[in-house]
C-alpha cells in the first residue's frame, strides 16, 4: 500500500466547508481548562462536519496560539460560539428541541455502545472540565448522561479524546441509518 499524499485526500475548501451539510451534533465544552484539549475538538468537529461548538465557562476561545497549534485550521472552518454559562444555553438548547447529553459517568447512565442516536434529532454532546467533570446543575438538566465504558485501572479519559470517541461513534451509527 501507498500512502496518500494530501492533494489526494479530497480535502474541502473553506467554503465548500461552511457550504456542506453539517452533522447533525453540537459540542458544548463546560469549563475546559486545557487550550490544546479545544484545539483538538476543534480539529475532530471538523473532521466530521460538526454543526457548532458552543465554548463556556473558562473555556478559552480562539484566536490563541496554544488552540491553534493542535486546531490547525479548523477554527476558521467550524461554527463557534462563546457563551458564559453552560446551564442556560443548554435550557435554550433543549428549548429548541435539542437532546442534550452530558458525558459523564453518573448514576443510570447510558453507555455509549447501547447509545441509539436518532436520525431526525439534532444532539449537543456536553464535555466537561478535565478534574470535576461535567457540572452537577448541567447533568441533571441533561436529557441523558452518556457514559463511555472503560475496562482499566483508570477511569477518565482525555476530554479531547472522549470527544472523539464520542463524536466518531454517534457520526458512525448516524450514518449507518441513512
């Protein structure tokens, strides 16, 4: 096997970007303290069409060199939105028939492997800061709590890798629907 080059890749254009039909996924990132953790989102929202991320709390926003350097690009492609409290977009969010799904580990969650996303529905995916989690007032106004299932010594992942496991999953079984 040959390695692609990358004028092979068929990458989009900014334009044909913005232009595209969009995933059917928000992100929301509740208080995330690590730049290169929202660049990275940035980067998979983009590689997976993500309709919107919504940064708030302390979540630092763009332009900033340390989001740049893991975003490369992708905040100039993907819609963003800065917004102080969580709590209240997710309220308007929901308002706008939006499930909302924390991603946490709590009580009566639902893992992420038995997750049946529907096609119709518009889904905000909420990830939370990287030493308490999603807030306790944004799980219980959530509409589920996913959980991805780990099976190690550890029980946390990287908020930018649970992202993209995320991301990558519900974009699979959407897709796998059409």
């Amino acid at each position: 096997m040959r390695k692609l080059k990358n004028e092979e890749l068929g990458r989009l254009e900014i334009a044909e970007f913005k232009a595209a039909e969009k995933t059917p996924i928000i992100i929301i990132l509740d208080n995330i303290r690590s730049l290169n953790n929202i660049g990275s989102v940035f980067r998979t929202s983009d590689a997976f069409l993500i309709e919107k991320i919504y940064l708030c709390g302390i979540t630092a926003t763009p332009p900033h060199n340390d989001i740049r350097k893991t975003a490369l690009g992708s905040t100039e492609t993907v819609d963003w939105e800065y917004v102080e409290n969580t709590i209240n977009l997710v309220e308007k969010l929901k308002a706008e028939s939006i499930k909302v799904c924390s991603i946490e580990q709590a009580e009566r969650a639902t893992m992420l492997n038995t997750f049946n996303p529907q096609s119709k529905t518009k889904y905000a995916f909420v990830f939370g800061n990287e030493v308490k989690g999603v807030a306790q007032n944004v799980v219980d106004a959530s509409d589920v709590v996913i959980e991805i299932p780990q099976y190690g010594t550890k029980h946390s992942l990287n908020i930018s890798v649970s992202c993209g496991i995320v991301v990558w999953d519900v974009h699979s079984k959407l897709n796998s629907k059409k």
